[in-house]
C-alpha cells in the first residue's frame, strides 16, 4: 500500500514540495521529468501535476493527497480538505488599480470591470462586500488588462509588487493570504490515514524546528535565576556547571518569533557567550 501524492510539476511550489519531503526522510528517486516517482525509503508515489489540477485529482481519490496553494484550493471549490499549512509559497491575492487612481475601500469596485484569473474568490470577495461589478476571466498575463482598456482593476497574486508597479499598478486591498497547504481525499482508507499521519508527525517536525533554534549561553551563578525565568524551553533550561565554579552553562530552545527579545535581556541579565545553533527536527 502507498500513499499517492500530487505535486506542482515545475513552477514555484516544485523545489519547496521536494525539499520538505527530502526535510522529512523521503527521497524520490527518478526524475522528474516522468509523470511519478517512487520513494525508496517511504511508502509513498509521487505524482507531478499542473497546479491548477491537483484539487480535482484529490477530489477523484487519482492522488490521496497533495501540495497546493490555497489561492488555487478555494478558487476550485473541490470537495477535499486542507490538513496542514506548508509554510512556503507565501504569496497574497490583491485588487491592483491604476496608480494614479483612488481607491479607499472595495465600494471603488461597483460598477467597475475586474480582470482576473480568479473569478470565484473575487465573486465571493464582491458578494461579500456588497458590490456589483464586472468580472472577466483571463489566464494570464492579468496585470495588462487595465494598460489596453480591458479592465478598471485586475485581482491578481503579488509577492514584490514589481509586475504592477511595471504596469502602471498599485496594490489597493489584499483579499486572500496565500501558501501552500497540504490538502487530502475526504474518504481515504485507514491504512492510508495510518500513513498520512505518519507523514504529518515528520512535516509538523521539521515546521517546528524551523520555527525554533537551540541556544546555549554561559550565566554567572548569582545571575542563574534571572536568567533561566527569560528562557522559555521545551521543558525547563538544561543546566551545567563550568570548570569555572562561578559560572554555569544553560541550553535551551527558543522561538524565532521572541527570539532577538529575549536574547537582548539574557544580554542585559549578565549572559556571555551566546550560541545560537538550528535545529533539524524538534519531536515533542
Ligand atoms: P502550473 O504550470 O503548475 O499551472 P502556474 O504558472 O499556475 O503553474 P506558478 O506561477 O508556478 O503556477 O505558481 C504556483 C503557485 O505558487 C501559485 O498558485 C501560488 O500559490 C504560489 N505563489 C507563490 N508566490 C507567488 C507569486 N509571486 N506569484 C504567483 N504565485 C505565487
Ligand atoms: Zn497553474
């Protein structure tokens, strides 16, 4: 029994998708340029779709599960269910109007023509909001639409805002925020969910010691107390003694998101060198 995975075939979620699974022990071993891959070391078959595809392809149990944008989860409305965020292909989904345009809210919108290649979140986005305007579909190349008289505004995915500002755009209102997201078959076998989860417990792993690094410090003894209370941890702060009788050790692990925080007030606390090393996996 393997677990069928489906993932983008070549654009910006491929490389990510194959070094999360490498992340987690799972090495494909064939190239990519064939439609699947075996693991060698993982029961688990990996298929290379378009990303557009990949929902439809959960939906029809063709794959169990996949690795998609959530941008392009919501805009298929397939009936499959989003497990667990990747973290990588951050991107946001954005209404762009002309530059020298004033947009103060969505209520810009009524009446207005809407280039995008999303009409169903925009549809919704609009109906939200209580406005009436046009939407045309086109596939790409959106960001053109307003420049020949297409469109009033386009609704588009941005990460720099480069490909606007080259168009004589400007982002007004993010509407979607967007990464990749693990998405499954909504009748999977048990003996497939026994697997799915086996994989989750390594994909939430390398997520968390992303998240985290290990930090290793010296502490004067009369300072300890002080310093061991900033320190958060897995559990408590591991404690050694110096050859240097004053002085002890502490290891600990903490979060990216505080990190420079507290590293500034073991600083002000009397902490001296100050290590900080990645971690690789973090099983808690
Ligand atoms: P495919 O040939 O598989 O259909 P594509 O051209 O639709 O590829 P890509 O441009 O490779 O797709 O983008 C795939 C996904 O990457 C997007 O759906 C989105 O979730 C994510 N993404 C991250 N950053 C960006 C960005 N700056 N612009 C567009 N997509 C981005
Ligand atoms: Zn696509």
């Amino acid at each position: 029994m393997k677990l069928k995975l489906a993932i983008q075939k070549s654009g910006r979620l491929h490389d990510d998708s194959i070094r999360l699974l490498k992340e987690c022990g799972i090495d494909i071993s064939n190239g990519v340029n064939k439609l699947k891959a075996e693991a060698t070391n993982f029961p688990i078959e990996v298929y290379f779709l378009r990303d557009d595809d990949i929902p439809q392809y959960v939906e029809d149990a063709v794959a169990d599960i996949g690795f998609v944008g959530e941008n392009v989860v919501y805009e298929k409305r397939k009936k499959v269910t989003v497990v667990e965020k990747l973290g990588f292909g951050k991107c946001r989904l954005s209404m762009a109007v002309r530059r020298g345009e004033e947009y103060m809210d969505a209520s810009f919108l009524n009446g207005k023509k809407i280039a995008t290649s999303y009409p169903v979140i925009v549809e919704n986005f609009l109906k939200e909001k209580n406005i009436t305007a046009e939407i045309h579909e086109i596939s790409g190349s959106v960001e053109i639409a307003p420049g020949i008289g297409l469109a009033d505004a386009i609704c588009d995915l941005v990460s720099s805002g480069s490909t606007l500002f080259m168009n004589g755009l400007k982002e007004a209102e993010t509407i979607l925020q967007s990464q990749a997201v693990l998405i499954r078959n909504n009748q999977l076998e048990d003996a497939k969910t026994q697997l799915l989860n086996r994989l989750l417990f390594r994909i939430q792993s390398v997520k968390k010691a992303k998240n985290n690094k290990y930090i290793l410090l010296n502490a004067p003894n009369d300072k300890l107390a002080e310093i061991i209370a900033l320190l958060p941890g897995m559990k408590s702060p591991t404690v050694l003694p110096l050859a240097d009788p004053g002085w002890s050790s502490v290891h600990s692990v903490l979060n990216e998101n505080e990190f420079w925080d507290i590293i500034e007030q073991l600083k002000a606390a009397g902490a001296q060198g100050i290590l900080v090393v990645p971690i690789e996996k973090m099983i808690v």
